[in-house]
C-alpha cells in the first residue's frame, strides 16, 4: 500500500489521498459525512436500550431523582431492582420469576411443535407425490395473509367451549394438573404453521432427489426417510426457523393476553410487564430491570445465533 | 415462586412434549405397518394431516366465523353493515383508521431509507459487522420491551424537578419547557411511531445490505472508472440492483405495521388518539364486549393487508421468471 506509486488519471485534478487503484472499491462510500451519519445513527439505535440498561443499576432514589446521563455526578450501583423483581415474595412487587418459568414453558413446546408439524408436512408436499399438492400448497402459503386478528375471538370461543372441558375431564380422570398453557402451544403452533411450511418447503424440496429415491428404492418408508434423511439435512433450516419462532412466541403479547388467562399460572413476562406499565408506570426501579429481564433471553439468542437468525430473515423475505 | 409450583409447570411442559412425541411416533409408527396397498396413503396423510386440520380448526373456520360475526351484533343476530358503518362514521373509529394510515406510510418509508442509508454507509468498512449488530438488536427485542426503553425515554417531570427522561432534557437543554409527550396530540402517534421504525430498520438494513452485497463488483468498479460520482453509482447501479429486495422491505415492514399492537398498548393503550385498528380490535372485542366491532375491525386489517401481500406475491413471480 505504502509502496504503491499514486496513478491518479490525469482528469480527476482533485487527486484525493488514497483513492489510487488500490484502494479500490472499499472506500467508495465512506466519505466523512457518510461516516459522521452512520455514527450518529449507531448511537440513536443504541442511547434508548443504553440509558434504561444504567438506569436498572441504579437506586430507586437516584432513578426518580436524577437522570441517567447524570451518572457521574449521583453514582451509585445496586442490584436490588433485580433482586426485587425476580426474588421478592411481597405481594406488590412484579414476582417475575414466576412469569419467566411461564415465557419458558410456553416458548418451547411452541417452538417445537410448528416445526415437527411443518417440517412433516413441507416433507409431504415435496417428496409425495399426490393429485392436488401444488394447489393446496399454495393454498396454505396464501393463509400467511390471514391476520391472526381475524382467527381470535372464535378460536377462544372453541377452546373454551371444547377444549377446556375435555382437557379438565382428562385431568380429573388421571388426576393430573391442567393450565393454560395448552391452548397458548396450540394457537401458536397455528400461526405459525403456514410460513413454517412454506420455509421449510423450499429447503427440503432443494434436497437431491437421488438420496431420497435411493433410500425408497431400498425399501425405506417414508417414515424412516423423513427421519433419517430429511431431518438431519434439514438442520440448518430447521435452526433458522427455530430461533425466529422462539423469539416471536418469547416476545409476543397478543396471543398471550387472549388465551393465557393472565394469571402468574401461565402468564409470561411480556403480558406481566404490559401489566406493570399500565397499573404502575412510574416505578422505574422495578419496570428498568424487569425489562431486562425479559430482553436477556432474546439478546442471547440473538447475539449467539445471528447468523442463523439473518439466514432465516433472508430465506423468509427474499426467497419466492 | 414456590417450589412446588415451579415443578408442577416443568412437569406440564414435560407432559406436553411427551405426549406429543408419542403421538407423532406413534402414527408415523403405525404408518409404517399399514397394509401395503394401502401404505403411500396411510403415508401422505400421516404427514399432512395434523398440519392441515389445525389450520382448518385454528385459522380457516376462525377467519370464516369472524367475517360472519362481522356483520352481527352483540345478540349474534345479523344486522348488515352497522359495525363497518360503525368504525367509519364514529369520530373515534375515524381517528384510529387515520391512525393507522399514517403509521403505515411512515414506518415503512423512514424505516427503509434510514436502514438503506445506514447499510449503504457502512457497506465493507472496517467493525461493519458491530456497526449492524447495534441497529438489528432492536429487532430481537420484544414489543414490550421497547415500549418500556421509550417511555422512559420520553417520561416527563414538572419543570421545576429534574427530569428522567431524556427527550424533555434535551428539549430544555435547548431552552423549552417539558412536555408531556405521551399525552400531548397528535405527536404522541408520531413518538409511538418512531418506536416501531426504531425496531424496523434493523431488518431493512439487514436484508438491503445482503442484498447490495449481491451487486457484482465489477459494475461498480466500471461505474467508478467511468467518473461517476457516489451519488450516480447509487441511483445507477445500487438502486436497479435492490429493486426488488426494496419492494420486499417496504411490503413486510408495511404488513407488520398494519397489525402493530403492543407498542400501542404498552405505551398508551390506545388513550390520547394514539389507538390503531390493531389496538382497537382488542380493546372492542375482548375489553369493550363488541365481538361484532371487533371482527369488523379485524375484517378491515385483512383488506388492508390483502393488496400488499398480493403485489409482493407477484413482484417475486415476476423475480423468479426473470431468472
């Protein structure tokens, strides 16, 4: 680089330092402004997130008292916001533990479910081949424009109506506890099948048709292909669409607010967290950490599968 | 928490998973012993129909109903077009249609600029990949959440106390008086509005910068040597490039927009004209007791939704046919 003499064509006479062939087209763009703008917008996407991550460090006195930006001059750190939110037996306080056990037990059967289901069903449109499968595949890709609002208030009706009674006379029966969290894995498990399918579809039908028709040609049912075959090549697919789902399902307060019930039994943190803004919105020490307590998941995720969860917003967005 | 409680829930989730791998096993299993003239039947059906009677249970007979219950009232009796009369005629419904109409042309557009631009900056520089980490983080973060991190951003104290939220000291480091944001129309819909385009650009960026990475080299560089300057290789190469990833931007930004609810509810529940259909849906249907507004509301999201997922559809028709 050092070494390399400066060819500047002769007509650009505003021979700008390090715009020689070799610097190529690395720095086409960034130019000072470009630079000074990318800067400022990196810094409005992460001040919000910043400022409420301090604050939740901070005691409720200063909070109430002071902002956030004024750290230096009222410091203090404590880690009793946190200890109150998730720990605190009192009845006034957010009790989060529980509702984090609840966004757990929620978001993982609804995370597996849509995708046993899809990743089935998607196998089926691609490798069996029956009268009809190209229409009702398109069938099921065009459901994604049904708003879940449209399917709520019947869906609640049929699940307080039949499923609800049957699950507690199955309960009774075998003397086993029942919750809400049923009809929370089954509406999600819903809304998420057509895009499930439809993702899953154009990965699994890409799969060299060679290996599959080998393995049927041996004797393999569908079955034990689908599980042999399929599912371990389906992988990466299957972990893209996975950590999308579990984010949605984690983050989501609709589908809660409807079918959990809304009591610490089956709540989960979002729906809590809803709660505590309504009914106690200027209690800063508690709301700061306790959404960070409901943000901790998600930024694990993200920020260890990002790959993965960019290659699913890709395969979701630009794929056709 | 009590410990019993605790186990009471890890022992239903274990349940669930359980009986659910055994269902499945079991009629992939039995599938497998059907008789074999049978077998390629039993076979497609297995596969195919769990998925396909919960969507006709779940989401096909739902939507169904709902348009039904659209046209009904309280008593279920049909009464025509009163509910639709309803939300365009009430001052109120009125103003959360309106609502929802500016939502869906800021969100997109600013979302999709702002992330295009940021995305084209910092394109191939050095920490790029930190740099995008910042603006897509917003996007693992629930609703909720953000809604919590920009209350408090625009929480507002009397002048003569120190202020804790930091727009209101901005505003009276600049020499103003403190606002009461949240409450204060019709900006409040514009400051709930920049929440979702803070969560928006993360994906425009994303999946635009993915995309101008597809550019070839090559016609840039021949761009370049040709004496273009950065302004003309944007307008001449980059743009005709992302053409279609922008339609699919601005398409998903515009559908997740229409159905935005929990920002609403989170920050003002839809008080001060902040409300949206989204919102509103909620709020008839399963708060104000009026099924019958609440599926008519619901109804006009599918409208509304309908001719962006048709032209995205055909935008990547046309793409693949292209190819």
């Amino acid at each position: 680089m050092t070494s390399t003499p400066v060819a500047a064509p002769i007509d650009t006479d505003v021979a700008r330092p390090g715009t020689t062939k070799t610097a190529r087209v690395k720095k086409r763009l960034t130019s000072r402004g470009a630079t000074i703008v990318s800067l400022i917008i990196a810094v409005l996407w992460t001040l919000p997130t910043f400022g409420l991550f301090i604050s939740s460090f901070r005691p409720e006195e200063e909070i109430k008292g002071n902002g956030w930006w004024t750290i230096f001059a009222n410091p203090g750190f404590t880690l009793d916001n946190y200890s109150e939110v998730l720990l605190s037996s009192s009845a006034s306080s957010p009790q989060l533990g529980e509702y984090f056990v609840n966004s757990l037990a929620i978001a993982i059967p609804a995370t597996i479910f849509p995708l046993v289901l899809a990743a089935m069903a998607a196998y089926a449109f691609a490798w069996i081949k029956f009268r009809g499968s190209g229409a009702l595949f398109v069938f099921i890709f065009a459901l994604q424009i049904v708003p879940l609002q449209l399917a709520l208030i019947p869906l609640l009706q049929i699940f307080s109506g039949i499923l609800q009674p049957f699950q507690e006379s199955v309960g009774d029966a075998l003397n086993i506890p029942t919750s809400n969290y049923l009809q929370i894995w089954i509406a999600h498990t819903i809304f998420a099948l057509p895009l499930a399918i439809f993702l899953l579809h154009n990965f699994i039908s890409e799969i060299p048709g060679e290996v599959i028709e080998a393995a049927r040609v041996d004797g393999a049912s569908h079955g034990q292909v689908f599980l042999r075959i399929i599912i371990p090549l389906a992988i990466p697919a299957l972990a893209s669409f996975a950590i999308f789902q579990f984010l949605w399902v984690w983050n989501d307060l609709l589908v809660a607010l409807i079918f959990s019930g809304g009591t610490s039994e089956a709540a989960p943190l979002t729906q809590r967290l809803a709660e505590l803004t309504g009914s106690r919105g200027q209690e800063w020490q508690r709301l700061t950490a306790a959404a960070f307590v409901s943000l901790v998941v998600p930024l694990i995720v993200f920020f260890s599968l990002q790959r993965y969860f960019v290659r699913g917003l890709l395969a979701g967005s630009t794929k056709g | 928490m009590r410990t019993v409680d605790l186990i009471e829930k890890i022992v239903q989730v274990g349940l669930g998973l359980a009986v659910f791998a055994a269902v499945i096993g079991l009629i992939l299993f039995l599938a497998d012993k059907a008789p074999k003239k049978a077998k390629d039947v039993v076979q497609l059906v297995v596969f195919l129909a769990p998925a396909i009677i919960l969507l006709a249970i779940g989401l096909i007979y739902p939507a169904i109903r709902t348009s039904i219950l659209a046209f009904s009232n309280k008593a279920g009796d049909l009464i025509g077009l009163d509910n639709f009369a309803w939300i365009f005629t009430q001052p109120d419904a009125v103003r959360v249609v309106i609502n929802t109409l500016i939502w869906v042309v800021c969100v997109p557009l600013i979302s999709t600029i702002v992330g295009l631009s940021y995305a084209i900056f910092i394109d191939r520089s050095r920490g790029e990949k930190f740099f995008k980490a910042l603006v897509f983080m917003p996007m693992a973060i629930s609703f909720v959440g953000a809604g919590i991190i920009w209350r408090f951003l625009y929480d507002y104290r009397p002048a003569e106390r120190e202020q804790i939220g930091l727009l209101n000291q901005i505003v009276i480091w600049l020499g103003g008086e403190p606002v009461k944001w949240l409450q204060t129309e019709p900006i409040n819909t514009f400051l709930l509005i920049i929440v979702m385009i803070w969560i928006q650009t993360g994906f425009a960026m994303v999946v635009l910068s993915a995309s101008i990475k597809g550019i070839p080299t090559e016609q840039v560089e021949a761009a370049q040597l040709d004496g273009t300057n950065a302004w003309q290789r944007f307008v001449n190469v980059t743009l005709p490039g992302i053409r279609s990833s922008i339609v699919v931007v601005v398409t998903t930004i515009s559908i997740a927009t229409l159905k935005v609810f929990d920002i609403v509810r989170t920050m003002t529940a839809g008080n001060f004209d902040t409300s949206v259909i989204a919102n509103e849906m909620y709020t008839q249907a399963f708060r104000a007791n009026e099924p019958g507004r609440g599926a008519a509301l619901a109804l006009v999201l599918f409208v509304l939704v309908l001719p962006i997922v048709i032209y995205n559809v055909r935008v990547l028709r046309k793409q693949k046919e292209i190819r």
